[in-house]
C-alpha cells in the first residue's frame, strides 16, 4: 500500500480467507489536523497480515480493484533485500 511519508498509517486489514483466493481490504488513517501532502513523497508499505490457513497457491486479491497483489516475502533478520515477486 502507498503511504504518504510520515503522515498516514495503516490502521486496519481486513481479510477473508476463501478455498483459491485471499480477498484483503487495508485501510489507511491520518490525523485531521495533519496536513496530508498528496504531491510529496510515497513510501510503499507491505501489510502482515494472520491466515487460518497457509497461502500456498492461493492468489491474494485487492477487494477494491479485483486485482491480484504481488507476494512480498519480508527478509527480516538477513542482510539480504526483500523478495518481491510480480
């Protein structure tokens, strides 16, 4: 998800698991009185996020454009960059 640097967050995923698929929902928040620079700089921020299930092939889908998402396999604790496959 793009965030506007330093000002937003994400406050919520919402999930629903299904046999092929995995519908999400990522919501982002703001301050009211913070002044959101909608031309300033984006950062794109990855959203961890519990199955019941393991993903397996299951294909992960944004349930506002009904797009597949690309998989993000996070490089925690290694020297090595995270692993983005498109």
């Amino acid at each position: 998800m793009a965030l506007a640097a330093g000002t937003e967050r994400i406050c919520e995923a919402i999930v629903d698991e299904q046999e092929n698929a995995v519908y999400v929902r990522v919501l982002a928040c703001y301050e009211e009185d913070n002044d959101v620079d909608r031309d300033g700089e984006y950062v794109n921020c990855p959203v961890h996020v519990y199955l019941e299930k393991p993903l397996n092939a299951r294909t992960v889908i944004d349930v506002d454009t009904d797009k597949p998402l690309p998989l993000f396999t996070p490089s925690w604790g290694t020297n090595a960059r995270a692993i983005r496959a498109d």
